[in-house]
C-alpha cells in the first residue's frame, strides 16, 4: 500500500492536561458540502463492498515510534496483513493501544473503497481517546472522538484490497478496569461503506468490531467466518458463538441473509383427500 497524503489528525488533552501535539489539516467547506451531499444520495445496498466488516487491530507499536500509521512503516509498527492475524485485546501489563480501524472483505469479494462511516462507543469513566487520524480525510461529528459520535472517512484514493487501513486510534485504560472500545454506527449516517461513483453506491457494513481492554475478549467479525443466524423476526450475520450467545441458530459459515434463510415455511391446515384434489 503506497504512501497516504493529507492525515487528518486530533489533539485532545489527555486527563492529566497532556496532549497529543499533532498537526490538523483542513478540509475546504465546499468539498465536505459535496461529500455529505453524495453520500445522501448513495444508492442501494448490495455494490462492491457488500458483506464487509469493519475491525480494530492492534498495530503494536514499537517503542516511542509516533509516526503515522498510514504511512505503513514496518520499523515502527507490527500491521496485520489479514483479518485472521488481527489481535484486538491488550491485557492488564499494557494500558494504551495504538489500533487500525481495517475494512475487511470476504475472499471473494472485488472491493472499491472510497469512504466510510462509522462511531465509537465506550465509557468514557475509564477508556480516553488520545488521538485520532484517517488514512486521508474525515468529516467529523463536532464532538468526536467522544462516545456516541461518528465520522466519515475518506481514503486519498480507491482501495481494492480486501484488507484496508482506513484510520486509526489511540487510547488508553488507565485503571486496571475491565473495558471496551466499540465500533459502532454513525449516529447520522449508520455504518457504511462507499464507492468511488457518483453517487456513491453504498452497502452497509455488515458487522463491527470492538477492542478489549484489561482482559475484556474484543470481537474480530472476519466476513469469512460469518454466517446467517436466525431469530424469530430476523436475519443477521454473525460469528457462530455470537449467534449461540444471542440465543439464534447458526446456519453456518459463509451463509447469508439475502434472501431471508429464516422465513419458515407456512403450515396450511389441509387433509389428505383435499391436497389430492388440489394436486390431481
């Protein structure tokens, strides 16, 4: 992946007046006026980027590198190459994380990335965002990266690999205390993947990740180990101890909700004699 231009990054004072001193670039008004403007009138679900997800991966940063992630250098972090080597849990010996936020696509899939939406949620009692940066611009919520909040992201060119860096996040626990950092959806926008026409074509995101803190299990939603899971009034995909945890039936990897696999077949009350007269 080559070379990203135009990281837009936070300063947020940390708790105790520290503060990341990172440089902001700014974007005009007319192209974020353009921006919101085709993403409202992005088409349908179901384009190039259908049944991705949306992960947070430790980058594991060596020693003080403070360097931009996006720029993918391998001296000062250790980058996941694929969905299946993502680590999304630190334990109680470590207290910060440096994470990517990584669009993953299914195997088959022929993803163009352009933009994305997405939020955070955590509590805000125990896990501080420090700083945030997307791997080429954002429009953000007034108040990001605060829990509740959304940005959307938009990649200084297409992406068609399966795997992307799209941006990344750091925080911290500072207490000891058992917590998580969640991807979640854009409270405006949901959470959302675009292409590069215009309009956009969008298809949602269909699972997001979350980061675990002090021993708290983080959640890797990799598309391929996804599957249907059925409830009486729905369909969602999930990973299989997802499902069972949520009281579904798991109808195995790689199956999906469109069409519906969980509609069960009606029952007519009907005799014998009578489906012999209809069938006749």
């Amino acid at each position: 992946m080559g070379t990203r231009k135009d990281s837009r990054r936070k300063s947020v004072s940390g708790p105790s007046g520290c503060c990341w001193s990172t440089g902001l670039s700014t974007t005009s008004v007319s192209i974020l006026v353009w921006t919101l403007g085709s993403l409202a009138a992005g088409e349908a679900s179901g384009g190039v980027n259908s049944n991705g997800t949306l992960v947070l991966a430790d980058l594991d940063r060596m020693g003080s590198c403070n360097e931009d992630p996006c720029l993918r250098n391998e001296v000062c972090f250790d980058f996941p190459e694929s969905c299946d080597e993502v680590s999304a849990q630190i334990e109680k010996s470590r207290f910060s994380v440096w994470a990517g936020v990584y669009a993953a696509f299914p195997a088959d899939a022929s993803p163009v990335l352009y933009r994305l939406s997405f939020g955070l949620e955590y509590d805000e009692a125990n896990v501080f965002v420090a700083n945030t940066a997307a791997c080429g611009s954002s429009t953000d919520d007034p108040n990001w990266p605060s829990s509740g909040s959304g940005t959307v992201v938009t990649l200084s060119e297409p992406e068609t690999d399966r795997f992307i860096l799209t941006s990344w996040i750091v925080a911290y626990e500072y207490y000891g205390v058992p917590s998580a950092l969640s991807l979640v959806p854009h409270p405006g926008l949901g959470a959302t993947f675009y292409d590069d026409s215009v309009p956009p074509v969008e298809d949602s995101i269909v699972a997001l990740g979350s980061f675990g803190f002090s021993g708290t299990d983080g959640y890797v939603p990799c598309p391929d180990e996804l599957g249907a899971c059925c409830f009486p009034t729905e369909c969602l995909l999930s990973q299989d101890a997802e499902c069972d945890a949520a009281g579904g039936s798991f109808l195995g990897d790689g199956t999906s909700c469109e069409p519906d696999p969980c509609q069960a077949t009606p029952v007519i009350g009907s005799s014998w004699g009578a489906l012999k007269r209809t069938f006749r």
